[in-house]
C-alpha cells in the first residue's frame, strides 16, 4: 500500500497529492486510526513505518499531517486532562512515542 503510493509519486514528489486526497485517510487510519487498533505489534510498527514514509514523500506539508495524528494520538494515551503514567496503556504509549520519535527525525 504506502510503498506503491511512494514509488507512484517519486517522479512527482516536488508537487505531492492535494492534502485532501483519500490516500492520506488511509494512512492516517493506519498510523493512528481504528484500524490500526486491531494489527499486532509485528504488523503495526512496519505498516505504520511506510505510512509515514509515505505521507513524506507525497503529501504537500506532511509535518502538520503528522503533527494532527501526534496531537490525536496524544490525547488518545493521555486523555484531555493528561492521565498519570500508571493508567497509561503501554502499548498505546509505545505507538504514541514511535510515532511522535518518526515524525521528529524528519
């Protein structure tokens, strides 16, 4: 999925997709949605990778993309009050903390 949109776009990566365009619901909800609530760990981290890869290298202003999924997700781990760290889900914090680390390095 997020390879082929990559290499779809890589001889058109200056001009990008319309931040509107359906592919980025569909990365989004695999970074942060429903979705990707039900894949594994084994599945999620390099579906989630690629994703982000992919919103990179084809969307027009990805860091505010990402900065909307890292806001949602960190209201998802922490609640709209900021929980305390003992009734956090680990592995929502992981996810969260892969994420904002992705989004961060580039």
């Amino acid at each position: 999925g997020a390879l082929v949109l990559e290499r779809a776009a890589a001889g058109d990566a200056a001009s990008g997709l319309a931040a509107d365009h359906a592919a980025f619901g569909a990365l989004s909800a695999i970074i942060a949605g429903e979705p990707a609530a039900h894949l594994s760990d084994a599945a999620w981290y390099p579906a989630c990778e690629q994703s982000l890869a992919a919103v990179y290298a084809l969307h027009q202003s990805p860091e505010t993309l990402i900065a909307g999924l890292i806001t949602t997700m960190a209201a998802d781990v922490f609640g709209e009050d900021g929980a305390s760290l003992a009734s956090v889900s680990t592995r929502a914090l992981a996810r969260f903390l892969f994420v904002l680390a992705h989004g961060g390095l580039r």
